[in-house]
C-alpha cells in the first residue's frame, strides 16, 4: 500500500474516529463473544541468495540477510446481530530488500489495491522501513439467512492449493511463507444462506486508478459468486466485473475413493476483446505415511494470461498479464504448471511441508520446504527454505529484463526462520 504523507488524510482520520469510537461503545454494550484483545507477534529473519546477473547483484544486494517484526493486534466483539472486526498491523523490516523493493516496484508498479489509505509509515530510509495499518475494519450484521459487511475485510474464493485463478482478491502467492491473514480490502460484502447449504455471495469493491485518485468503474470490481450441490458435487458458479474485465467461473468438487478432487474453469473476457481460460485440477488423500499421519497433492494449473514463447523477457510482457502481476492477482508468467506436495506429521507437534512446482512449459523448478514446531500452546516456530531451479531464460532460472539485457530476474533461494507469539 503506498506511503501516506503527514498528517492525517480524510479517510485516515475517518478510519481513526471509527475505531475510537468502537473502543468508547464497547464498554457500555454488553458483548456476547470474547471482547478481549488478542493478536500475534512474529519475529523472523530470512536470508536470500541471488546469482551474480541478478538484478539484485546488479543493486548491490545479491546476498541480503532481511529481518522483520510485526505486531497485529485484533478485536471482534459481537453485540446481538451486530459485530465489528478491527485489527491494527504495525512492521518494521530491515535489510537490503527493502530497498531492492522500491527499485523493483518501478519495473511493474502496482496501482491501490484497495480504496482508503490506511497505512502510515513512520520510517522508510535506506534499508529499514516501519509502517502501521489498519488490516481489517468492519461492521457486520448477521442473521441465521443473511451476512451484510461493509468496510475493510478479506474474502477468499476457489478450491487451488497452491495457484488461485478464482480468487481475484489479494491472493497469496505459491511463495508466500505466512498465509495466516489476507490483506484487507474496502468492500461490501452481501451473503444470503440457505436452508440446504447453499450460499450466494456479493462483493462490490470501489478502487481509484492511482493513489490519491477518485474512484473509476475500470479500477473496481463486482461480483457475485454462488454454490450449491449439483448431482452430489459441491459446484461453485462466479461472475465478476474486475477491473473492466468480464470474468466467469464454474468449479466442482467431489470424492475419489478416499481422496478429494477440485476442477475449476475460469474465463476472461478482456475490455480488448479476446478472451484467456485458465483453470485448474488438483486432488488430496490423507494417508499414512511410515506410520506418519499425512496429506499428499498435486494439482495442474493453465495460466491462461500466460507466454508458452520461450525467448520471454520481463519488460515485454503482454499488458493484460503484466497487469494482473503488477496487481499481485498472478504469480507466473507461463502457461502451464504441475505442483505436487504433502504435509506430513512427522510428531504430535512438527510438520513438515515440502512442495515442488514445475513450469511445463521450459521445465524450470521451484522446491519448497517448511516445517512447523509447536513450543506450546500459544508460541510456534517455523523454518523453510526455497530454491529456484532452472537455466537462465526460463521463468526460476531467471528471466531478462528486456530481449537483450544481461541482467536478469528471478526468484531468490530463501532461508528463512520465523518465532510466532499469540495472544
């Protein structure tokens, strides 16, 4: 989320007389859930490591040790049908990549992701960077047939585990090494549940083009989203309006034997006019594994905005998908992606998860491994590691910047470790 400059802007200042006063009403209201203020702090510190025609070498950090801190504070009282959901987010990070971000940023600048600024960073020189955001604020009304929420929330949409073509909200990336939390985005979310446990789901999400901007049709979404049981599969159905595109989305779901297997189709239809499919198949089995409880995946992907061309450079990207990662609503840049992984229990309280994804399209890697401690019952550790495989021209060996260049990007290897306290 971009900078906000002194003092308090207009929806800052809204934002904060909102969440003064939750904190002066709650007391004189008597809430029927936990009132209490809970969170999560985590300490963590990662090593990267990038070749030496890396664009990170080419910035003076091809290996970077990047320290982090953050603190989220939540508080989600319930009063009858009312509650309200409001988490503050305070980082502070550290570390050659902090400033590589800014560098990078350029190359594919994002516009807002969401409608109000929230976010104030009271430092960001050189290597260090501390900023404070409101992550979630909003008020929801709930019945046993209907959920209205309006403000700043997170919703997730699709059956993928490791890609996301139909969750067109702040996805994570395959990468991502903490997925507790979403980032919140301002919306208006409507549900209307029925009796047999189907659901019918709208989103309108107001967005301006640029930061600071007024709002445009082009820069919004809507959607509406449905799933019911069809022939004994759960079948999910989507429309949406995302950025002056029009998308569409069927997904099944059902039982193999023991195992659970998800289809999705989803269809874009671009404001130019042609029209990207992307889609997915995966299917997991919890089994036993050496008397180890496990979960084992694989799941295809077709990145329908991707580039089967082999002589791929990241400045010549095409628009529609250069678009969509600058958005962070895609990861990759080829067509075609095969992951498979499992999560095995290796005791009652480590597991581990190892993930391998592979670009079928020019045969390059990314391993990944994490592996889960539990201290106790409220402190975690977790470590992990991930690892680029491929040769230079291919999307983890390294594209280059422009057809020619002799700088090139990729993914860093990653050591990484991180101590979660909740509260």
């Amino acid at each position: 989320m971009p900078d906000m400059p002194g003092g308090c802007s207009g929806p800052r200042r809204l934002a904060t007389l909102l969440f003064l006063a939750a904190m002066l009403l709650a007391p004189a209201a008597a809430a029927q859930t936990d009132n209490a203020l809970h969170g999560r702090l985590e300490l963590a510190d990662s090593g990267l490591f990038s070749n030496s025609d890396s664009i990170e070498a080419a910035l003076g950090a091809k290996d970077s040790d990047e320290g982090l801190a953050n603190l989220r504070l939540t508080w989600e009282p319930t009063w009858g049908d009312l509650s309200l959901q409001v988490h503050a987010l305070a980082t502070m990070e550290a570390g050659p990549a902090v400033a590589l971000a800014r560098s990078e940023a350029s190359l594919l600048p994002a516009p807002p992701s969401t409608w109000l600024n929230l976010t104030a960073t009271f430092t960001g020189r050189g290597e260090v960077l501390g900023q404070a955001s409101i992550d979630r604020l909003a008020l929801a009304y709930t019945t046993p047939g209907w959920v209205v929420r309006v403000g700043r929330q997170a919703v997730t949409w699709g059956s993928g585990l490791v890609f996301r073509p139909m969750d067109l909200f702040d996805p994570f990336s395959p990468s991502a090494t903490d997925t507790e939390w979403k980032p919140g985005v301002d919306m208006l979310y409507v549900q209307r549940l029925f009796a047999d446990g189907s659901d019918v789901q709208l989103i309108v999400v107001p967005r301006p083009a640029r930061a600071g901007g007024p709002l445009t049709e082009d820069a919004s979404s809507e959607a509406l989203h449905a799933q019911t049981t069809l022939a004994g599969h759960q079948t999910t159905f989507l429309i949406a309006r995302d950025h002056g595109d029009w998308v569409a989305g069927v997904g099944v779901n059902g039982a193999l034997g023991g195992a659970t297997w998800n289809v999705e189709v989803v269809p874009t239809v671009l404001r130019s006019g042609p029209t990207r499919v992307s889609g997915l198949a995966n299917i997991s089995d919890a089994v036993t594994v050496f008397g180890r409880n496990a979960t084992l995946f694989a799941e295809y992907f077709h990145n329908g905005f991707g580039v089967a061309d082999r002589d791929l450079a990241l400045l010549t990207l095409p628009p529609d998908l250069a678009g969509r990662l600058a958005r962070g609503q895609l990861f990759n840049t080829r067509r075609d992606y095969l992951a498979a992984g499992a999560t095995v229990e290796l005791t009652p309280l480590l597991t581990a998860s190892p993930t391998l994804i592979v670009d079928l399209n020019d045969g390059s890697l990314f391993a990944l491994a994490a592996a889960t401690y539990s201290l106790s019952d409220n402190l975690r550790l977790v470590a992990g590691a991930q690892a680029p495989i491929g040769p230079k021209r291919s999307e983890f060996g390294g594209l280059p910047l422009a057809p020619a260049s002799p700088v090139f990007f990729a993914p860093p290897a990653q050591l990484y470790v991180q101590l979660r306290r909740y509260f």
